[in-house]
C-alpha cells in the first residue's frame, strides 16, 4: 500500500514543515502526496504504529496487516517521515476508545505554533450506543472496542487473555453495517458457538449489502431481520439475553426510504452472553472546546475549497470533514486537502 504514490525518490526539500493529526488513511495519503512536493511531515497518533483503523479496527482479510507496515514504512524510511506514536494532541482533557496506548499529550496551541500547517485527520473513536435497559450490563459493548482489542492481539500489543473471550459463546450483533459483518467474521474465527446479527430493516436494505449478509449466513450466522432491541436482560450484572421488538417496513417515502414500525406485542428474546453494537461511530476532533474551527450540526469540520478549516492554516481531512466512511473514501480526501496545504504553502489558491 504506497502512500506516497507520486514519486519514488525524495525530491528537493522545501523549507515547510507539516503536522499531521492522525496516521489513519486520510492522514498517510496526505502525507504521501505533501512528502513528493518536497515538505517535511511530522504525524502524530495515539496508537503504537501507524494505520488507524486499518490496521487496529479492520480485519485482516479486508486489509492485509503487511501491506500497510510496508507502506507507512517506505513514508519512514525514504521519505524521512517522522512518525510520533502514542501521542495525542488534545485541547483540554479528552477521552476516546483506542486511547490506552497514549504516554505523551500535545496541546493543540502549541502544534499550531510549531509547524506551518497542520492537518487534523482524527477519523472516528468514539462509538455511537443506544440509551435503552440494561445498556450498562457487563457483557454490551461497542463493536470497535472488541474489534480493536482482537486487532491488538493479532498485532502482539495486548495479551490473548485481554480480550473478551469468544470462544463457545453466544454473541448478538445489532447491525448490517460492513462493522457488524466484520464483528461477526472475528467471532466465527475465534470460535463463537452461535451468532446472531439482528438488522430493523431487511437484508435487502443492509448498509454492508445482501452478498456479504448472505455470506454470513452460508457461515451459520442466524439473521434476524425487522427487529428493534427493546431492552437487555441480566442477571447479578451480567447480560443474559435480549428482547427485540418485531416490526415491518413503511411505505416507502419521497425518496424510496422505507422505516420500521414496531408490531404491537411481538416480541422474541435472545439468550446471549455478549451483545455488540454495531450502528455507527462519532467524529472524534482534537478538541472540544472554542478553538476557533467551525463544526457543523453533525460535528463534522468545515472547511473551504482548500480543505482549510475557518482557523488559518489549520487543515482537516477523512472522516472528520466527510462523515463515517470507507477506506477508499478517506484516502482521496486525504489527497484532497494535502493538494490544498501545498496550494496554501505556496501562497496560490485552487
């Protein structure tokens, strides 16, 4: 996976200096793109090597672990990249999950300060849960804290006997998302004795599409469409099952969207020991306070044509300006904003 895909040799150095905020694929194709105009690229991450999500979320069968090592290596080692692992920039204190490996804090100010520009290219950490019964129980957990945890082990950073043990037990998935396919691929190769993954639509209408639900399916996975969790029941604080809300399709509406309604008084209940939410991550920007970069409704950055932020020279790019999106999505907007930063650098606009 080459990130820096425009040259092969390092060029003619700038004078330039460049933070980046986040080694995910948004933060490694902007370096790529700014390290062949010839400027120096610093990046910063709370994880102990580059990737993100690529490498601490995704499963390896979607995304080889090797192919992206030798892709933020060759940014190392021929381009002089300097990578800064296990540190975060925040402004003020900020929790997110992924977080355990952070032995070094940044104040945001202080980068700004230091470099000619910055790209924030945080991505999504923050894990979207419902507020229903039994939310708190041992055993309900968001599906990028299991799939982290599992990456970390196959990476040889956490011990086997961290990560929430898999093998011969029940699991519910809520989601049909390509999140929720990835949870459930994890638990069938770690042993899981069934697995449900419960969808309010139908599987025509899953985000991760019908050939990747079915293929689910074909592995033994029990698909249980038109269903709404209505509340988790437990035992001594541990979760033992789930009650779902049956429900079925609307008429479609103006745009062809179809919702569930709930069918009064049916219900099943799942026995289960795990129930993992898979229904979506929050942005996850270096700050929360005013530092004067314009959020909008959804909390995602705003920027202008060349992907500038309303603060000069602080630049954002991926998830964070785009919204919740897939690999591919975030790397070209990651080019997107580093064209933008050497625009900006030599003082020319788009």
């Amino acid at each position: 996976m080459r990130f820096a895909f425009l040259c092969r040799d390092k060029p003619k150095q700038s004078n330039k200096k460049i933070a980046i905020i986040g080694a995910g694929p948004a933060g490694l194709s902007a370096t790529g793109f700014l390290v062949c105009q010839g400027h120096k690229v610093h990046i910063y991450d709370k994880l102990p090597e580059p990737g993100g999500l690529m490498l601490f979320g995704i499963p390896e069968f979607r995304i080889p672990i090797s192919r992206i090592r030798e892709g933020f290596a060759e940014l190392r080692d021929i381009f002089g990249v300097e990578f800064h692992g296990r540190t975060k920039i925040v402004f003020g204190n900020k929790q997110d999950e992924g977080d355990s490996f952070i032995s070094e804090f940044i104040e945001f100010d202080q980068l700004a300060k230091d470099f000619d520009a910055v790209l924030i290219a945080t991505g999504t950490w923050k894990s979207i849960m419902p507020k229903i019964e039994g939310i708190e129980l041992d055993g309900v957990f968001p599906a990028l804290s299991l799939l982290f945890k599992i990456k970390c082990a196959r990476l040889g950073y956490l011990e086997w006997n961290k990560v929430t043990p898999i093998k011969d037990k029940t699991i519910v998935i809520i989601g049909a998302g390509h999140t929720a396919v990835d949870v459930a691929i994890e638990a069938i190769a770690l042993g899981a004795s069934k697995i449900y993954m419960c969808y309010r639509r139908t599987i025509l209408e899953s985000p991760a599409g019908y050939h990747e639900i079915n293929f689910l399916i074909n592995r033994g996975v029990i698909w249980k469409e038109l269903t709404i969790p209505k509340r988790i029941i437990g035992k001594n604080n541990q979760v033992k099952a789930l009650e779902l809300q049956q429900c079925k399709l609307s008429k479609p509406d103006e745009k062809g969207k179809r919702y569930p309604i709930p069918i009064d008084n049916q219900f099943i209940t799942l026995p289960t020991d795990y129930i993992i939410y898979a229904i979506g991550q929050k942005l996850t920007p270096p700050f929360q306070q005013d530092v004067d970069i314009k959020l909008d409704d959804w909390g995602r950055i705003i920027v202008d044509n060349l992907h500038m932020t309303s603060r000069s020279g602080i630049f954002a790019a991926g998830d964070i300006v785009i919204g919740p999106s897939k690999v591919g999505r975030a790397i070209q907007d990651g080019l997107y904003a580093a064209e933008g930063i050497n625009y900006w650098l030599q003082g020319e606009s788009l």
